[in-house]
C-alpha cells in the first residue's frame, strides 16, 4: 500500500496496528488538530477509547511566518527552537508578541474544538498520540514534550505516514512510533492521500462530539 483514499480510511489501517489496545481504560487517544482529528476518530473508534485533542501552535519568525522558532502547546507549554531564534536574533518583544497572539488562537481553538470539557486527566495513562503524518515532526516534538509534562505511563505516536528519517529520529523520544507507510523519497503528507482536502473547525468540533466508547 503506497497512499490512502483520505484520513478516515488512513485511520482504519491506523486501528489496525493498534489492536492491542482495544477496550483499555488506561488509555486515551490524542489528536493533533485538525488533520490528526478524521484518523484518530477511526482509531478510537475502533478501539472504543476516548478521543480528545492535543492543540499546538507553531510560533513563527515575524515577517516568515512559515518558518518555526517554536511552538506553544495545551497547558502553557512553549518550546523554542534556540537555532532559528538565536541565528535571526529575534527580540523578546517580537517572541512575546507571537507568543500572545498564538495564545489566544490556542484558546479559541480549545473552545472551538472542545467547548467548555475539562482536560483529561493523562497522570498514569498510555496516550496514543495521532496526527494524519510526520513531516518535519516540529509539531509532534513540541506536543511530546508537553505531554510528558503531564505525566503519563506511556507515550504512542501512531501516523499514516511518515518519512524513513524522520520516523528514526522520532522513535527515541517516544516509548513506541506506530507508522505503517514509512517513505524515503518524502515531499509532502498530502502525496500519500487521495483526498486531502482541508479539516474544518466544525468537522473537528463533530466527531470530538460523537461517542468513540460503546458502553454496555
């Protein structure tokens, strides 16, 4: 298999592979908006767990937005990328200002995504962390972190896809990285979907609402 129809179907191939949690109570599953959120609902819901979402927020340079010199989680986690932020010697006035603007997009987003529902709590449980594929793996390095923080028993990153390197340097940080289609020659996420049209706010807002966990 070299791609997938779209990211429902990329998270039944995702389910597949972590069948040895299905029905666990000590585990929670975590999407990485909005992409991740359509392969982890499978997940869930093929595992009858609970599905939340895990927000971060790139910070970037002012001026090359594209271009990451850290980036803010859930939780008032921010990781710098000291590199990028010493090489353009970049103020802490411009960092802050960043940061304040992205903090405010994160809490729409956790409005927007969750409503008002606490945070569970993660002490003691194995999260399976979800996202539609690995890039460069800024976005899953800072979420790690951050959930570390939080202190679960384990931490499972589980993609569609992923680049061979990438997927090599990711390993480490994690207790284990689940990732069926793994590339060398990786240019984009989107070339290994059929479908890869954009996620929606009220998509994601959707299946954060319906139920994953079938009790009897």
């Amino acid at each position: 298999m070299d791609r997938y129809a779209n990211r429902f179907a990329a998270g039944k191939t995702l389910a597949n592979e972590l069948k040895a949690y299905l029905n666990r109570s000590d585990v929670i599953i975590l999407a990485l908006p909005r992409g991740g959120v359509p392969v982890a609902f499978e997940v869930a819901k093929a595992l009858k767990i609970p599905l939340d979402v895990f927000i971060v927020r790139k910070l970037g340079v002012p001026g090359h937005e594209e271009l990451a010199m850290g980036a803010l989680a859930m939780g008032n986690t921010i990781v710098f990328n000291e590199d990028v932020v010493k090489s353009l010697s970049i103020s802490k006035q411009a960092i802050d200002d960043v940061i304040k603007e992205e903090s405010k997009e994160l809490r729409r987003r956790e409005i927007a995504y969750r409503g008002q529902k606490e945070f569970p709590i993660l002490n003691g449980k194995t999260v399976i962390l979800i996202d539609d594929g690995i890039a460069t793996g800024a976005t899953l390095r800072v979420a790690i972190k951050a959930l570390r923080q939080l202190n679960p028993a384990n931490i499972i990153v589980a993609v569609p896809v992923a680049s061979i390197s990438t997927y090599e340097k990711m390993s480490p940080l994690v207790d284990k990285l689940i990732c069926p289609l793994k590339t060398r020659d990786f240019y984009a996420v989107g070339q290994y979907y059929d479908d890869f049209s954009q996620t929606t706010d009220e998509e994601v807002f959707s299946l954060l609402s319906t139920p994953t966990t079938h009790h009897s």
